[in-house]
C-alpha cells in the first residue's frame, strides 16, 4: 500500500458533532473537521483508499461503528478509554486534542482498542443485563415489604411463598399492596426473561457446553458465553480468567485482551 492510499483518522465522537484529524502514514496531518455526526459516515466514505478510523467509546457507540464497518475500504477501531491515558491526563483537553491524540495513537499502531461484539452478542447481553435489573428490583421491593412489616411489628413466616403473600394481603395495607402488585409484574418479567434464557442457551453451542458444568444455571452460562465472545480474542486460559475475575495473576496490562464495550 503506497503512502497516499492510506489514511488515519480520529474521530472524537459526540452526539451531536464529531471533530476529525485526518494523518497521512508519515504523521503529515492533512486537515481537521467538525461536522454533524450523522454525516461522518457519508464523508469517511467520500475520502480515497484505505482508511483506518479511530473512535473513542461512548454509550452511543454500536450504531456509529456498525455505518462506519460497513463502509468499504474502511477498517474502524475503538479506543479503550480506560487505557487512553493520553486523552485523560492531556492539559489541551478539548476536541481537536482528542482527535489527533486518536489519530496519532491508531496511526504508530499504539491504539489500545476494545473488543467490539457482534450485534448476536450484544442482543445476549442486553437480555442478561435486563434479567439483573429485574433481578435487583424484585430483592429491592421484598426488603422494602420486609421493612414495612418490622416497622408495623409483624411478622409472617414464609413471606414471599404463595401462603406468605396471601397473608400479605390480607393485612389491607395499602404501602404494602402497591408493592405486591409491582413485585408481581417483576416476576412475571422474570419469568418470561427466564423463559428466554433457557432457550437461548439450547441454541447457542458454548452457552450449552457452559451449561453442563455442575452448579452454572442457564443465566450464568448465558452470562459467561456472551461476555467472552470470541475466545480466540485470549492469548491463554490465564488472560481469560483475568477478563472474567476469577483468578487475576499477574498479568501485563498492555498485552491482556481489551475489555468488551
């Protein structure tokens, strides 16, 4: 590839506009732009040959990187900004800074770059996030019931069993019906995500293998499977345990697998 069919860009990325530095391989910085940034795919696309695109991430990020994926001649990066120290600890702190920090960093192959899953896994993930946010509710609304009943001085053994919840009824209070009837529409949430899961987990093969080992639930192997990815990404079993937290050795930051976004 001659010097002239490759560009490198940074891009930092708001909601609203976006600011460009576009390098040549030499470090020759060739022009800077702002522009909307629902127009930043249709001018990367505009510019000749190769590009090599560097993104911060954002929580907005999967919609821009997946128009940006598309484009052809176009290979997009996302920056880790946990391990873009640059960016953080820079004293010229604005826009124009970051996009030429990015730029510079993508085009010296010192990028740190996250992992980006595929849209499959990122479906999975946001059905295990849904299913713990459920799950916190449901525990946040029985403390809540259990308080109100210490606080009244009664007790009911086996509240939230069928039983318990009849009882809880009966007792005609409204600050406690209201509870009851919101931590019954969580649980029926949960079942139907629960529901989902199961299934889920028969269809997908490391799910399913992940599912046959003594004590991990279909929600933990759903869980485990789709923060992983692709294994391929670990270097070895160690980095993948590191990833995951269960066993973090001593292990070079810049060589373990960026974490996923």
């Amino acid at each position: 590839m001659t010097e002239s069919a490759a560009l490198y860009i940074g891009a930092d990325v708001h909601e609203r506009e976006s600011q460009l530095a576009i390098f040549k391989p030499s470090g020759t910085l060739l022009t800077e732009k702002r522009l909307l940034t629902t127009n930043l795919p249709t001018f990367i696309n505009s510019l000749p040959g190769e590009k090599h695109v560097a993104i911060e991430s954002t929580g907005f990020i999967y919609p821009i990187y997946d128009k940006l994926s598309t484009l052809k001649s176009c290979h997009v990066s996302v920056a880790n900004p946990n391990k873009v120290k640059l960016i953080a600890k820079s004293k010229l702190k604005h826009d124009r800074a970051d996009a030429k920090i990015l730029g510079e960093l993508l085009r010296t192959n010192y990028l740190p770059a996250s992992y980006m899953p595929d849209l499959e896994t990122r479906e999975k993930r946001l059905l295990i996030n849904d299913r713990v946010r459920y799950g916190l509710r449901s525990g946040e609304l029985k403390g809540s019931i259990r308080w109100l009943l210490k606080r009244r001085g009664i007790q009911i053994q086996h509240t939230f069993k069928p039983k318990g919840k009849r009882k809880l009824r009966e007792l005609d209070l409204q600050e406690i019906n209201i509870r009851l009837d919101e931590l019954q529409l969580i649980e029926a949430i949960i079942r139907k995500l629960n529901d989902q899961i199961a299934k889920i987990v028969q269809e997908d093969p490391n799910a399913k293998l992940l599912a046959t080992l003594p004590g991990v639930a279909p929600y933990t192997a759903l869980f485990l499977a789709s923060e992983i990815g692709d294994v391929n990404r670990f270097p070895d079993s160690k980095h993948l345990c590191a990833y995951l937290g269960l066993d973090p050795p001593s292990i070079n930051p810049t060589t373990s697998p960026s974490p996923a976004t």
